[in-house]
C-alpha cells in the first residue's frame, strides 16, 4: 500500500539520494530536468504520498495565520475577517483569530509557539518592542504603529474624514460638530486630522467631542449636543456605531434626523444602510482591505521581499443615503 512507501523506496528506484528526492518534490526548479523525471517515475512506480504534515513539522509550519483584532465583537470586522478566511483557505492555510487585548504575557508567546506561520495585525496600540520581537511574517492592517517593523494596509483616514466635512459643508451646514474615537487610537487621531483640516479648508466652525468609538459614547454625546444653547447642524462620528447611538438618542429627545441635525458615520457596516434614518457614511473597503491583507502576508510567507515600512494605502469613498440634508433654516 502506498503508505507504507517512504521516501528511500523512490530514492532507491531513482537511483538517488532522499535528498535529493525532497528537493525534486518541494522545489523542483533545484533539481535537474532529468533527475527530476527520474524521481516523478520513481513516485509514480511506487505509489508514494507526500507526508504534508511530517513536511510541514520538519519545516516548522504551520500552515496557520494569525489574525489579532482589538474587540472582536465590533461589526466592523466581520466582512475583513471573512475575506481573509477566503484567501487563506485558497492557500491550503488555516486561520486563527485572537483578541489582541490578551495580555502582554499571552502576546509575548506570539511567533515563539509554533502555532501560526504569519499574523495580520489590526491593532496599533501594542507595545511596539513586543510586536517587534515576534519571529514571524506580520502585515498591519487598518490600523498601523509607525514604530512597528511591518507594512500596513489602509484607507487615508484623514482624506475620508475630509469627505464627510465637505458632504455637510455642501449642504450648507456651518456649523460641525465631530465625535472623536479614542484619544490613543490612530484611526481617531487621524480621522480628527482630517475632520478639522478640511473644517478650516471649509470656513465652517467645527467643535469636538471625545468618544470611543461605541454606540454609548454617541448616545452620550447626544444629550451633549442638546443641552448646548448653539447646536451644531451636522455632525461626524469617528465610527458608524458612534452615529447610530447619537442619532437614536437624538431621536428619543425629540429631534428629527435630518430635519435638525445632520449625521454622518464612518465604515459602512452591515446594517447602515438598514437604520432608520439610513446613515450616510464612509465607506471603507472592508472586504478588498481582508483580502489584500491576507495575499500580501501570503506573499511574505512564500519568501516574498516585502519593505517592512511599506505603506499601501486603500481608497475610500462616501455613500449618501438619508441621515444627511440640507442645513436647516433659521
């Protein structure tokens, strides 16, 4: 039976040694044309089956990736994770998927253990020491720590907070408000940037809000914004949960969306466009981000030259559905 058959079997009928062998299956364009033929007659003679597992234990592979994602039960990942899946299994790789708020001493094994070949990383908020002394092939992906020793993946976040101020501006709102995501994030950082430069571009007067990217910071800010004697017209949350809690609380206090207030968020996730109001906002290309992501880290696996410093970024675009109007009249 042609388990039984092992690698000396084919050696011995080839007339070669097991080395050479290995190298005429694993990498073919190493070997001789006529050595190779040999060693493909001598397998096929025999019946012989390339142990993958044994190879990959040998190789130290583990045919796995790693995704590690901060709060795996926001929304916005769902799309990413399953277009990564998608690739992978195109690869003949499994996939993983961990909570990246773990602890430092559970991070610290990463790329130590053995159980995954590469990780794609959608948190910048890790000590840039530990995620660099990781042993294994790590691509960013959303977000990104310049101090980190991997290329990244993402949309210009800046520019994308600029189409939502220029969206509200072109409607004649003149005065913004924008609920920030959280003060250490670089997606919040940026995504502010980008809301007060184009603001200032804009000549509308634009005033902030911390938040943290959830549906409660948006609901909170809400009573905010109604409590104020001079509300602002339109407002950008830093995330699409963010805007949906605002304009949900917004509406429990009586206000009308877009009658009152104009409200855009940032993502596009599943149900956006099932709200009511149906909320404009940023699109991100969640799915092209996964699967990109997923082929570059693939490509580094392979022995791919990759620039660890490499920034792609992703383009983004507004989708214009009805939480957004026209300023109100005073």
């Amino acid at each position: 039976m042609s388990d039984k058959i092992r690698i000396s079997d084919v050696a011995a009928l080839a007339g070669v040694s097991t080395a050479t062998v290995s190298r005429a299956l694993a990498a073919p364009g190493r070997v001789g044309k006529e050595t190779r033929e040999k060693v493909l007659k001598a397998v096929h003679a025999t019946g012989y089956q390339v142990n993958a597992a044994a190879r990959d234990l040998r190789q130290r592979r583990a045919r796995s990736i790693l995704i590690l994602a901060p709060n795996l039960s926001n929304t916005f990942f769902s799309r990413i994770f399953a277009a990564i899946q998608e690739e992978a299994s195109d690869a003949g790789l499994t996939v993983q998927i961990s909570d990246s708020r773990i602890g430092r001493e559970k991070l610290a094994t990463l790329g130590h253990d053995g159980r995954a070949d590469g990780i794609i990383l959608l948190d910048g908020e890790i000590d840039p020491e530990l995620v660099n002394s990781w042993r294994l092939p790590v691509i960013q992906l959303c977000e990104w720590n310049p101090a980190y020793h991997a290329p990244s993946l993402a949309i210009d976040n800046a520019a994308a907070a600029g189409l939502a101020v220029r969206h509200l501006a072109d409607l004649g709102h003149r005065n913004l408000l924008h609920i920030a995501g959280p003060a250490g994030n670089i997606l919040a950082q940026t995504r502010l940037a980008g809301f007060q430069d184009a603001a200032q571009a804009a000549g509308v007067a634009a005033a902030v809000l911390p938040g943290d990217f959830t549906m409660e910071s948006g609901a909170g800010a809400a009573h905010q914004w109604a409590a104020s004697t001079n509300r602002p017209t339109g407002v950008f949350c830093a995330s699409d949960e963010c805007a949906l809690g605002f304009i949900s609380d917004v509406m429990r206090l009586g206000f009308d969306v877009p009658g009152q207030v104009s409200v855009v968020g940032f993502d596009d996730i599943e149900f956006a466009d099932r709200f009511n109001p149906a909320l404009t906002t940023v699109h991100q290309p969640r799915a092209t981000l996964g699967r990109d992501g997923a082929r570059q880290l693939i490509k580094m696996l392979a022995g791919g030259v990759t620039d660890p410093v490499l920034s792609q970024v992703v383009p983004a675009h507004l989708v214009t559905r009805v939480s957004t109007g026209k300023a109100p009249t005073v």
